[in-house]
C-alpha cells in the first residue's frame, strides 16, 4: 500500500509506504503533545534538554510514580478529548522498526526478494516496501 502525501514532505514523487505515513503521523502526535505541554515555542536546544532530562529521570522513576505522571498525562488528553488518538499513534509506532541500512544492502535485499532494483537510489525505499509487500503476499 502507497500513500500519496505530496511534495511538501520533500519526497519529489510524493509516494510512501504505510510504514512511514504511520511513522510521520506518530511524530506529529509527539509534536502536538509538546504543544499541549506548553513547550512548543521553546528553542529547540532547550526543548531537546529538557526532553533529554525528562528521560533521564524517567529511568529512575518507580512504577508508581510513573503510574502518577501518567495520570496527569491522562487528565489533560481526556480534557482534550485527544486521548484515543495519541494512544492509537503510540500503539502504531510500537509496531515500527527503526533501522539504518546502506544503499547498498537496500538494493541486496530488493534483489533477495526478486524485486528490481532502481538505479535512482531515492527510489530503493519505495522499491523495498514493494518487494516485501509482493512477498508478503505470495506474488513476488
């Protein structure tokens, strides 16, 4: 499955697999809980140290205090009436696999799967969700 998404996302073609459409909606969803946080209009230095501080103390955090923040989290997406959908993001991208492979290896497992390899390797991410979904689906 494609999703057409336009140019404004700097894909000349405008074409993404499910995959990164969900990945992109998930991170939108991040940048609206921000918002809702109030830290929007913070620089973006301070906003990644401050997120960097909330990890770390995160880790230290015991279950029933992280069950309290969580609830405060809650309250506010109940108000809001966003809840559901920041939940079904998170849930979306929990199925998500981030990985960093080499054009090279992209086009190794395109080939793998039988799929062709384009010369243009702005085009080996779409080539890739092609051939996985062909196999997936028992055509390739």
């Amino acid at each position: 499955m494609v999703i057409r998404m336009g140019s404004r996302n700097g894909n000349s073609n405008g074409n993404h697999s499910r995959e990164q459409g969900l990945r992109l909606h998930h991170l939108a969803n991040l940048g609206g809980l921000i918002a809702l946080a109030g830290l929007d209009l913070e620089p973006p230095d301070y906003l990644l140290g401050a997120l960097l501080s909330v990890a770390e103390e995160t880790r230290r955090l015991t279950a029933e205090q992280r069950e309290r923040v969580a609830s405060i989290g809650r309250r506010v997406l109940d108000e809001r009436a966003t809840g559901k959908r920041a939940w079904k993001s998170w849930v979306r991208a929990r199925e998500l696999q981030p990985l960093t492979l080499s054009n090279a290896q992209v086009a190794a497992i395109i080939a793998a799967l039988g799929g062709e390899v384009p010369e243009d390797p702005r085009r080996l991410p779409l080539a890739l969700s092609q051939a996985l979904s062909e196999a997936s689906n028992g055509t390739a």
